[in-house]
C-alpha cells in the first residue's frame, strides 16, 4: 500500500509518513555504541518507592537497595571473594554471548539491587528484616512484601527510553522487518503498561497501608530448614500453571486482573527460610500453594528451584551449588 508523504505513519506514532518511516529501510541500522547508550539510559531511573505521604521524609541520596539482605542472605552463600552466581542481564552481555544467557559471578554489593529507596527509608522501612533475626512478625511480613513489590513496580515502570529503542531497531530493515520490529513494540508497550498498572494497584494497597500502620488481610506460608538456603530471590509474580503443571490462570487476556504471589527465599541466623505471602481475597493463589504443599517433601526443593529460576533475573545462587549453567 503506497502512503502519501503527509499522511500519519502506519507505525502508529503520530507522526508525518515523510518525518517517520519513509525510506527507513535506506537508513543507517543502530550500532552496537547506540544499543549501549541506550542500555544505560534505560538503567538511570532512580527514586524512592514511598507513598506521597511520607516523602517528606526522604533524603536527597537514592541508594542501590537490596531485595534480600546482604548481611544475613548473600554473606551466608558468597564465595571466599564474596561473590554470588547471577543473571546479568544487559545488552552487551546479550550481544557478548550471542543471544544466550549464562550465570556469572556477581559481587555481594551490587547483586540484587535497584535504585528504588532513599537512605532513609531503605533503613527504616527494612532494618527489621537487615538488622534483626527472622521471628515471623507482621512487620518483617510486610517489609519482605513490600519490597519485592517496589522492585517490581520499579523494573515495569513505563519507560519511553525502552520503547524508543526498540521502535528505531528497524533502521535499515525491510519494510517485513520494519512491520514485525514495529509489532513487537507495540506488543511490549501494551504488555508492560498493563502489568505496570496491576502491580501498581497492589502497591497502593501496601502504601495505604504503610501510611495507615494497620495490617493487610494476608496469608503466608512459610518453609524452614536448619541451614541456609543456597538460592536467594525476592520477587512477586502471577502465576499461569501450579505446582502440578494445572493452568490456573490466563495471562493472555489483559481484560482480566491476574492474582499475584509474593515470594521471597533467605537466610537468616543460620537457618534458611521460604516464604510465600498473599492477599487473602486471592483464591486462585491459595490453590496455587495448596499444589506445593501437596509436593513430596523429597521433591520441593528442586519443584521450588525450577519455580525460582523462572523469575532468573532476580534470582541469585551460591556458587557451591552444581547448577547447569544455561
């Protein structure tokens, strides 16, 4: 189909045929310098998670937080070198390894951060989970629930940075390949927004709460060993299939809220701890768990494994651990 030159493109951005995609295909294709450029921008997001409420009280320093506690979890599986095995999951390593992803050794200080807490809330919101032994309180409950959520409402927040790149990927491609990048944008835009916005939903009820200092409806399942677990991982996440391999949930349909699980795997005086936190009113979740403690007690830990490395990205392993590297 021929598009006159002052016509809107089709791509969708609003803009003039003549100032968007004509003759993109004759155009310089991105360089690898630009791809990491942009992979830097992308990470410079930085601010403090807390509701509005108690922003008065933030100082001016973001700092990298930790999603499970240096002190306690990744001290207790680090090397002699204090090194954890990781994801780092970044364009050049992409472009390094072709495509693939391996784990690699990631120092204590910089694994499992995020530029999503001030100084001072990072230590008054967490030091009953950074400071002190795990006793099962509500309020290390919340703390461990709050800030897998930040993390994630931090990692899926609308970045136009992201889409841009993306959006430009078909520089120098054919008019197939400009139709199949342009797609795949739209797609990724569609998708984050709407996870964006559920998670941030679940947010507020957290902010609410912290600002309220009354105690969330929730369920929490807790799995205990006397030694430290050799994975650490802090994440929250909706679920499609159960412990017993039962879809659950339809994560293709953006027209329906998905119900989430919290979770959270980490040491503490030389004990090793799982926990799994929900909103009581989340019934598919219950069901969900209901599956794992159906488990032979023999099978959990590597049903649990396989669960943790779907969400890889924030998942950190000792490096004593024999785990195939791909």
């Amino acid at each position: 189909m021929k598009l006159g030159r002052n016509k809107n493109c089709w791509c969708g951005s609003g803009k003039k045929y003549k100032k968007c995609h004509l003759n993109r295909d004759q155009q310089k294709p991105i360089s690898i310098g630009e791809t990491h450029n942009a992979a830097k921008a992308i990470k410079s997001n930085r601010y403090c998670s807390v509701p509005k409420a108690l922003k008065n009280k933030c100082t001016n320093k973001v700092i990298n937080a930790h999603t499970v506690s240096k002190s306690s979890t990744l001290v207790e599986i680090a090397d002699d070198t204090n090194h954890v095995l990781g994801l780092k999951i970044s364009m050049p390593a992409l472009i390094k390894n072709k495509g693939d992803i391996y784990l690699e050794k990631i120092g204590i200080n910089q694994a499992s951060t995020f530029k999503g807490f001030c100084s001072y809330h990072d230590k008054s919101l967490f030091s009953c989970i950074e400071d002190e032994g795990f006793t099962k309180t509500n309020e290390q409950f919340f703390a461990l629930a709050y800030r897998a959520i930040c993390k994630e409402v931090y990692a899926k927040s609308p970045n136009t940075e992201i889409l841009d790149f993306i959006k430009s990927a078909d520089k120098g491609k054919s008019i197939i390949s400009q139709l199949a990048i342009q797609s795949l944008a739209n797609c990724f835009s569609l998708g984050t927004d709407t996870a964006f916005d559920e998670l941030n939903d679940l947010k507020i009820l957290f902010d609410d709460s912290l600002v309220s200092n009354t105690v969330l409806d929730m369920c929490h399942v807790i799995i205990s060993s006397n030694s430290p677990c050799p994975v650490s991982v802090s994440s929250i996440v909706a679920p499609d299939v159960d412990f017993e391999g039962k879809k659950i949930q339809d994560l293709s349909n953006l027209k329906v809220v998905p119900e989430h699980v919290i979770f959270n795997s980490f040491s503490s005086d030389g004990n090793g701890y799982i926990v799994f936190s929900w909103l009581k009113t989340s019934l598919i979740i219950t069901g969900f768990i209901e599956t794992l403690i159906r488990q032979n007690v023999s099978n959990i830990f590597n049903a649990l494994l396989r669960f943790f490395y779907c969400i890889r990205e924030y998942l950190h392993i000792s490096c004593l651990v024999g785990i195939t590297n791909r």
